[in-house]
C-alpha cells in the first residue's frame, strides 16, 4: 500500500521500496490552466551546472538516459523514469517542479499529487491542493537528494515566477528559442521497459535494475537551451558515382533496347504484338489510332495532395486503436479482445484459463475448480471448463485465438450456450450442464450450459454469428449452433449423409437440432462447425 505524505515528510527511497527503476507520476491541473512540468538534475550546491540534466519537454532525457520524460499517461498530466543507479555522481539531487504556461497562480489548481511508482506498485503519493498556494505561479513539488544514500522529501513550496525564473533560481542561464528544424518521423523500436497502465493502476516497469548497462557514449559538449541547432546534411556515397553495369546482349532476333537509366530498373519487354510499357513515371501511350489520355480534370500534376484526413504522424496512426474505456464493467476494444472492469466490492469474473492477454492494475487470478461432481459431469459431457478467477481492482483484457467475442447481459432471464463457446461471465451468474436426450448421438446425448440471473456472459463465435426465431422448422447443425433461449424446446433430428471424404473412424453421421417455442425464442449460429 502507498504511504501517504504531507508536506515536509522525508524517507530513505529504500525504506519504500529495494527497485532503483521508479516511475514518477505528477498529476495537476486547473480551468483554463496550462502546465510545465520538469524535473532539475542539481549539483552538490543545488545549482544546474550541466543543461544536459535540466529534463523538460524540448529536452526528454538525459544523455545516459538515468532521467527520461514519458508524457501524460495513467491518469497523471507528465511522468518520468529515474534510474538511480545510472544517475552521474556529479548529481546530488533531483527537483521535481510544475509551472505555470500563461496566465493563472497556482491557488486556481485543483487536488493533484506527486507518487513513486516501483515494481509495478505505488509506494509513495504526495497529495496538494490549490488552498495551500496564492499568488505563485510555480511550485516545487517534490526532490530526490543523496545524503549518504537516496531519499525523497515531500516539498510542495510555492515560487513565484514561470519557468525562467525558477530556472534562473537554480542557476541555470535562459536561452532564447530558435526555430528548429522538423526532425524526422521514425518507426523506431519501443522502449524497452513496459509504460505504466491507465487510470488508477501504477505502472509495470519500476522492478529492481538488472545487469549494469554498457558504458554510454561521451556526451557532446553542453549547450544552452533551447539553442542547439538541427543540420539534416545530404549523404554522399563515398568514393564517388558507381557506374551502372554494362547491358546484357539482346536476345536474338530482337532489337536491342536501350538501357535503363542509372538507378532505375530495366523495363520489362512487352508480351508479343503488344506496346512496350511506358518509362517509369510517365503515362503510357495511346492505342494506335487515338488521342493520349490527358490529366484528369480538376487535378493539379505534381501538388501534393495533403495528409491522410485522418492526420499525420505516429500518434495520427495509432489513433483508431487507442483503448476505448465507457466506464461500463464489459467493454469491447474490437471485435476480437474485451475489457472487464473490476471493482473493489464488485463481483468477480470467471474467464477460461489462458483468455487473459493483459491486464493492468492489483489483479489476482485464482483456479476455479469444478468439485468432484462437476469433474465427473465434464469429462462426461465434454461440457468442463478450465476457468480462473479474477478477483481484485484493475482492467484485464481477454482475447482467444481472434474469435468474435459478444457480451450477453442477463436481466434475470436464461440463455444456454455450449461451454465450447464461452469465454468469461460474472461469477453473480448461475450455471449448470444440462443434458438433451435423443437417438443416434454418440454417446446417448448432448450437453449445454445454462446461465441464468443478473450478469454477462461473453460468447464467442468463429466468424459473424446470425440469429434467427425460433419457429417450428428451424434446424441447426449441432456443431454450427453456438446459444439458444432457455425456455427454447431442444429435439434431436439425425440423419445420415455419406462424405466423399470420410476418413477411417469416421462415420460420416451428423446430428441436427430442431428448436420450438412460443414467439420471442431465438437460437444463434456462427459460419463455422466446431
């Protein structure tokens, strides 16, 4: 559990936790207020003698990477990664402060916070609120210091002033910004550790370093901020031009072609009795007899025609697969993967084992066993189910094997559904195997599972399912059928039906179901036998 500081509380960093990975999370925000939120790297004298350790947003890291800035995500406005033990020993403390953008004072901010994230698990939380600020326009909300070993203190001082003037406070020197050049947009690697979880739950990474990392490059010489300029310089292939090789002799009987120019693929030769293709990146030619197509109307040649509408850049990408949170228990991502919220208080969900595909959050998964008597019923009816339960407070997301997943509420009402079909419901449900009687089934009968109650239960299908009413020459393929209403009537119609490719053992015997009931019965089919 998190320990709760006030202002002016102080601990040894391994009093709260053994980690030297932390995650730092600062949360802060007011009507119509803009933050910048930063942490100094200060000398023995709490001065910024080097620039390179002053961590904001136009400089994201320091150049061993000891301190990186994540941007906003779990619920906090900016955070941080400090790994202590790569922290230079010139580096004796570390300021972590929020400033005002604009116009504004820190009496007009709501409750924020500063917390310590290690190993997965909040250690440490500082909470404030704006009653205890008035004119300031900067506070300082939280340092690291050594003496003798790493601690953290709880601050929350007011300053008044922006960012310069703490800046200036910390002896650093305020640069005028210069317009730098775009860098360049890269599909690079992830990070190698994992972000911290949405909303509440603290992030994963924050576990205890492993091997030392290799020595870091030397470090360019410091340069103030926001003054370093950006030079994209053209790359020359060294040693001068490569002369294209020599073309290789026409075949015989064919006209020689000439060869491609240097950089560019040689054309393909045309099929018999039909033109040769166009160079490349011009129209090709006519039919013999009629006019060269001209550029289509209304459309400039050479213009480019602008960004995708949905924008451009990483973020413009990744947009249409952000997690879609509706504040409901049961919530489809997409079509294949689920996300079930859980609740201190609330009730538990059972989910077939191996469905879980992430989670975030204090999760507990625990085995659900079937008793005795549910054992027998399964290996019996092929109807068990190997469920786990999820107990605890966080997000788990389940997924198997990119099938269609539907979650189906239960208002006091029942559905029956093979147990082959079932991916997760609430453990508030009530369920048991039903048996259905009838001739030509190996085995002498076929089973279900019936829910009933108040809950979910989430069902998936190989494919889009159909449902159709139940009406009194509606048939289904046993092995198609995926759910049908309790109170539908189940008889066994079977029949035999050779295969061209039966296989031995096999006897090529099917079974359907006929389904009858009162108008309002439903079953569900999916486009797949099982």
């Amino acid at each position: 559990m998190a320990r709760e500081f006030q202002r002016g509380h102080k601990a040894k960093i391994s009093d709260l936790t053994a980690g030297t990975d932390l995650y730092v999370g600062v949360q802060i925000a007011g009507p119509g207020l803009s933050f910048d939120i930063s942490c100094f790297g200060l000398d023995a004298n709490e001065q910024l003698s080097d620039d390179r350790y002053f961590i904001f947003f136009n400089q994201p890291k320091s150049p061993e990477e000891s301190l990186q800035l994540l941007g906003a995500q779990a619920g906090d406005t900016e955070s941080f990664r400090v790994t202590l033990d790569r922290i230079p020993a010139n580096i004796h403390k570390l300021s972590f402060t929020a400033t005002l953008d604009g116009a504004g004072q820190m009496s007009q901010v709501g409750p924020g916070y500063i917390r310590i994230v290690a190993g997965g698990e909040e250690v440490v939380r500082y909470a404030f609120t704006g009653s205890e600020f008035t004119t300031e326009r900067a506070v300082m909300l939280g340092d690291f210091y050594l003496k003798d070993v790493w601690r953290f203190a709880a601050v929350g001082q007011g300053f008044d002033g922006g960012l310069d003037a703490l800046l200036k406070n910390f002896g650093g020197e305020v640069a005028e910004e210069e317009p730098a050049a775009p860098e360049p947009v890269t599909g690079g690697a992830p990070p190698a550790f994992a972000p911290p979880a949405q909303s509440t739950p603290p992030p994963a990474f924050g576990a205890p370093a492993g091997p030392p990392a290799p020595a870091p490059a030397p470090a360019p010489a410091p340069q103030p901020v926001h003054t370093a300029p950006t030079i994209v310089a053209p790359v020359n292939p060294p040693g001068g031009t490569v002369p294209p090789p020599a073309p290789a002799p026409a075949p015989y009987g064919q006209p020689a072609s000439a060869p491609a120019p240097y950089g560019q693929p040689a054309p393909a030769p045309a099929p018999y009795g039909q033109p040769a293709p166009a160079p490349f990146g011009q129209a090709a030619p006519a039919p013999y007899g009629q006019q060269p197509p001209g550029p289509p109307q209304g459309v400039p040649q050479g213009v480019p025609q602008g960004v995708p509408p949905g924008g451009a850049g990483l973020q413009a990408a990744l947009q249409p697969y952000r997690e879609l949170p509706t504040g409901q228990r049961w919530t489809p991502q997409n079509g294949q993967l689920m996300r079930v919220d859980l609740g201190e208080g609330g009730s538990p969900v059972l989910a077939r084992q191996g469905s879980m595909v992430m989670y975030q959050g204090k999760v507990d998964f625990g085995y659900k066993g079937a008793g005795f008597a549910g054992r027998i019923v399964g290996n019996a009816t092929g109807q068990e189910m190997q469920l786990m339960r999820c107990t605890g407070k966080g997000q788990v997301f389940l997924a198997e094997e990119g099938t269609h997943l539907h979650p189906v509420e239960l208002q006091g009402d029942g559905i029956c559904v093979s147990a082959e079909n079932v991916l997760a419901f609430d453990e508030s449900l009530q369920y048991e195997v039903r048996r259905i009687e009838g001739h030509g089934i190996p085995g002498g009968a076929l089973f279900t599972m019936l829910f009933q109650g108040t809950g979910t239960v989430v069902v998936k299908t190989h494919g889009t399912p159909v449902v159709l009413p139940v009406t009194p020459t509606t048939f289904a393929d046993c092995n198609a059928v995926v759910a049908w209403s309790a109170a539908s009537q189940v008889i066994i119609s079977s029949q035999v039906r050779l295969r061209r490719n039966a296989y031995p053992g096999h006897s090529g015997e099917t079974v359907n179901l006929q389904f009858r009931g009162a108008p309002g019965n439903f079953i569900v089919v999916q486009p797949y036998e099982v």
